[in-house]
C-alpha cells in the first residue's frame, strides 16, 4: 500500500503481532495522545515533518549516507517526538528504520504503543537476542522499529559493544537500503553520544526554544566530532507552557500568530 497517496490515515485498531513475520498495527489513539502526526494525512502540524524528511532524503542520496541520529543537549528538547515524526514521515516513501539507543530512558516503545514482550535492541546489545528478532514492523509503512524493552544501567558497556558497531556499519554500507534515524540519550549526559556518533553518518541536532543554550549546543558539537551535523532543528514546542498546563497542548494556532509548536529545521 502506498500509504502516502492515501487522504485518510491508514491506521486500525491495534491487534496482536508476531514478529519476524507479523506487523504491528498503531493504535492511532495512542498516536494523537503522544502527539504523533507523521503516519497520518498531511497537517499543518505534520509538514514540518514533511519539510525534514526531504531535506534529509536528498542528503542521504547525495551523499550516500544511510544512518543519522537526532540529538539534543538535555532531556525533554523533543528528540523521541522528532525522530519518531521524521521516521513516520519517511517511511511513507523510503525504506526506514527507527532505531532506540537511549537505554536509559527509553520511550519509544511506550509513545508507539509497541508490544512490550518482545525483545528489544537491548537484548541484541547484551547478546540475548538476533537482530532481526528485536524487529517490529509497522503496518501500512515502510517501517521497522528497533526500540529498547527495557531501561539499563549498563547502557554504556552496552553502547561500547561490538554488536552495535557491527549493526551500525552494515546498515550504512547498503547505500540502496533503509534509511536509519536513531533516538538518541540527551548528548551533554555521559557519554552514551559519544559512542554511538562513532558509528553513525551524521546528526540531526535539536535546539528548544528558550531551553536550549548557546553554549550547550557548542559543547554538543564539539563532543560529536568529528562526526558532521547535517541539519539543525529548533523545536518550538512551548513545552514549559505544556508542562505547567494540564491540557498537554503544544500547538497554537499560526493563524493568531502564536507558535505553531512544530519544528523549524536547517537542512
Ligand atoms: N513539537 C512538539 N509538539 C508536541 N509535543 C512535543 C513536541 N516536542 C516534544 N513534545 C513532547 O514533549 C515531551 C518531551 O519530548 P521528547 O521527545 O520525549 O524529548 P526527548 O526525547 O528529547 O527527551 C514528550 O511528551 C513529547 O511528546
Ligand atoms: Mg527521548
């Protein structure tokens, strides 16, 4: 199915799934509640996502890259909810792979409404599973998520591993395959980033406006050199409005010249 020709979203009732061979239905319930818009019809509040995807497809083309992270300097700038739209968005029309490497925190599994029995990235990481059994693949999109099951303390010995480098240079050596957006741990917290920039092709690094500071974004980029910054986006999610409001509203409307919430991206 070609889902980004169709006008309405293409989601059903979530249902069981069988991985390796099953796919997983999103609840689009659970999508609207965790502000997820990139698997359905195009909105205002989607073509940001829209905006990136092309921007990062025509890098990646051009300059065979495969595998790009989105980072941030902190917790909470929006780097779940922006690699989470910017795959959705992507995988309507390109090979993708969302891939969870913030052990410590992870989110993505519970923000997709992702079965949570099945094994994870981390359980690739820690030897217990293959990697294409942490697989999850996404109904009506060209999609394959790979998110933690579980939070771990090792994060770092895990992120040092021998499997996450083999995992990483294969899928950027199949410069016909998916396209890889990873969901990064905040970039300034230890030094998980540091480990898995060595492996990647190049960074999405997000900015909140009136969180994020100058020189944390400084130090950000010097923490990931050499690795490149291909593009920058500032997430104007208003969240410290969102976070003291009991409403969980991120967008305004534009019309009234407010925020929009979305991201502004520099690709
Ligand atoms: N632009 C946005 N629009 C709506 N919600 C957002 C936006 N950016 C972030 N959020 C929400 O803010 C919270 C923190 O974002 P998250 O993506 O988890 O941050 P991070 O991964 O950087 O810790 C989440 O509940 C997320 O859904
Ligand atoms: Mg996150």
């Amino acid at each position: 199915m070609n889902a980004e020709t169709s006008v309405e979203p293409t989601l059903r009732l979530a249902e069981p799934v069988a991985t390796g061979s099953g796919r997983w239905v999103l609840d689009p319930e659970v999508l609207t509640r965790n502000h997820i818009v990139g698997f359905g019809a195009m909105s205002d509040h989607s073509r940001p996502f829209f905006m990136i995807r092309s921007g990062l497809l025509h890098h990646a083309t051009a300059m065979h890259q495969r595998v790009f992270a989105v980072t941030s300097a902190q917790a909470g700038n929006g780097k779940t909810h922006i690699a989470t739209n910017l795959a959705a968005t992507l995988s309507r029309i390109h090979p993708t792979i969302l891939l969870e490497l913030d052990l410590h925190q992870p989110s993505l599994g519970q923000r997709l409404g992702l079965p949570t029995d099945t094994p994870g990235i981390d359980d690739y990481l820690s030897g217990e599973a293959a990697w294409e059994d942490t697989a999850i693949q996404i109904e009506g999109f060209d999609l394959t998520v790979h998110r933690v099951r579980l939070a771990r303390v090792n994060a770092g010995s895990l992120l040092a591993s021998a499997a996450l480098a083999d995992i990483l240079k294969r899928l950027r050596s199949n410069s016909n395959g998916p396209i890889c957006i990873v969901d990064t741990p905040p970039a300034l917290i230890g030094d998980d980033l540091v480990l898995i920039a060595r492996g990647i092709d190049g960074v999405l690094l997000v900015a909140e406006e009136a969180r994020s500071r100058k020189r944390d974004i400084i130090d950000v980029a010097n923490a990931l050199n050499p690795t490149p910054i291909v593009g920058t986006i500032l997430n104007n999610s208003i969240a410290l409005q969102s976070r003291s409001n009991s409403y969980g509203y991120y967008y305004q409307d534009d019309r009234e010249g407010h925020s929009t919430g979305a991201p502004l991206a520099n690709l």
